[in-house]
C-alpha cells in the first residue's frame, strides 16, 4: 500500500521567524494525528535547512531541500551538494521542478545527474515533470511526459526510491487545478511507463504526486483517483492552516 504524501514546496518564500512560526504550529496540528498512512513533508529555502530539521526532529514531519549541484563537490559557488545535505540527515530534496528548467535553462540530462547524486548519498528525490500549456494545446503532453521521463529517469535505479511529481505548469500558481480526470489520466500513462521500463512491483510502489494549485477545496477529489498518491503544494502550503488541513483530509481517507 503506498502512502499519501502531503508536500509543501515554499519556493522563495518565509523569513526566519515566520519558519518558525509556521513550523511549530505544524508541529502542535500533528501531535494528535494518527500518520501511519500520510507522509508530511516540507521544503523550505536552504538558508532553512537546519532550523527546520532541528524542529521536525521532535514532530511527525519531514524536510526536503528544494535543488541540488549535479557535481560532487568543488568550485561551484552557491551551490549545494547531495553529501551536504546527507550529512544533515535532510531525508528529501525536490529536483527538476518547471521553475528550475524555465528560469536556470535546467535540462533533462542535468536533472538526470541530479537524481543520481540524490540516490548515491540516499536522499530520496522528488522528481517534477509537466507540460506547458502550449504543448497541452499542441496535444503533445503525453509526448512531453515520456520524453521527461525517459531523460530524468535514464540508468536510474528506481527501486532506490523515487518521487515522481506530475506538475502541470498550467496550473501551477494560476489557480487553475487539472481536473480530476486530467490528472488521473497523466498519473495512469506515468504509472504505466513505470510498469513498462521497471516492474509491475516497481510502478505500484512509486508514489506520484499531483501539483498545481492544490488546495484545502480541491484536495479531497484528486487524492481519491486510484493513482494519485499525494501532492506537492506550492501557494497553499504558505499557511499553515490551509497545509494543516490538507493534511487532515488525507489522514481521514
Ligand atoms: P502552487 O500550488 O502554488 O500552484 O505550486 C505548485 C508547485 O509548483 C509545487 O512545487
């Protein structure tokens, strides 16, 4: 049984006290709630990175870091690698999200070394992949999807843990959400892919997230379609209320 996975990706969001804040009172939501089946996760800025794991250290949720340097260490000023992050025992990092392509021109190649420094320092990655609403109207999202696929995903070892996060840029930060169906749709071709190149155990054990302004209204109809396995929030998980309650609707599934 694969379990839900409740994501928060803050992008460039939250200054230091409001980290706190947020964190502490995620802490006191959770304290009660009953986890065995839901996962929380939350990606803060790096500059975070210790805060944060210090005080999930004593709650029920997670910390994963937003990139990662596909080298292994060296000249590469402002860079962060995958040792580093182990040796802070950061247990998830985010790679490849549509941000990282558009605006640092990252390729599939690059987030490919990515995943595999990710997996040689055993931090699992949370894999983004998503149209853009040109080629969802060129009718080649499917295409865009293997192709990410078959490039992120090339000689990786999946059964060393993989996220995979189907974020249709459309949507994300624009309010508009994929329809249920939408989403299912994309999830069913990934998990299909899965099955194909790796194993039937293989794609029925990989977690596939939704993202794409998911929210506290929509939250509940695209968790219960069969292969959407959880989500990774961007806006909505800027409020700890709206986050808290997301994550009470999937422990209640
Ligand atoms: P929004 O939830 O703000 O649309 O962002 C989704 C996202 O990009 C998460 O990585």
């Amino acid at each position: 049984m694969r379990k839900i996975i409740i994501a928060g990706n803050w992008k460039m969001n939250m200054l230091f006290t409001e980290v706190e804040d947020f964190l502490f009172e995620l802490s006191d939501n959770l304290e009660e709630k009953n986890l065995n089946s839901v996962e929380v996760v939350i990606c803060p800025p790096s500059v975070y990175l210790e805060l944060s794991s210090d005080i999930a250290d004593d709650s029920k949720f997670f910390i994963g870091a937003q990139n990662v340097n596909d080298n292994s260490n060296g000249a590469y000023t402002g860079e962060i690698s995958a040792a580093m992050l182990d040796s802070m025992d950061i247990p998830y990092c985010i790679i490849g999200h549509s941000e990282r392509r558009k605006y640092y021109a990252e390729s599939d190649e690059v987030i490919n070394a990515k995943l595999k420094k990710l997996h040689e320092n055993e931090i699992v990655p949370i894999f983004c992949i998503g149209e853009t609403l040109t080629q969802r109207e060129q009718n080649i999202t499917k295409d865009i999807i293997l192709s990410q696929l078959n490039g992120g995903l090339k000689d990786v070892k999946i059964e060393d843990n993989v996220i995979i996060a189907y974020e249709p840029v459309w949507a994300i930060g624009t309010g508009k959400t994929a329809t249920p169906a939408q989403a299912q749709e994309i999830h069913a071709l990934i998990r299909e892919w899965l099955e194909e190149n790796y194993s039937k155990d293989v794609s029925g054990n990989t977690p596939i997230l939704y993202g794409g302004s998911m929210n506290p209204e929509n939250v509940k109809e695209l968790l219960i379609q069969p292969d959407i396995d959880g989500g990774l929030i961007g806006g909505a998980a800027l409020d700890v209320s709206k986050f808290s309650s997301m994550v009470a609707t999937a422990v209640e599934l």
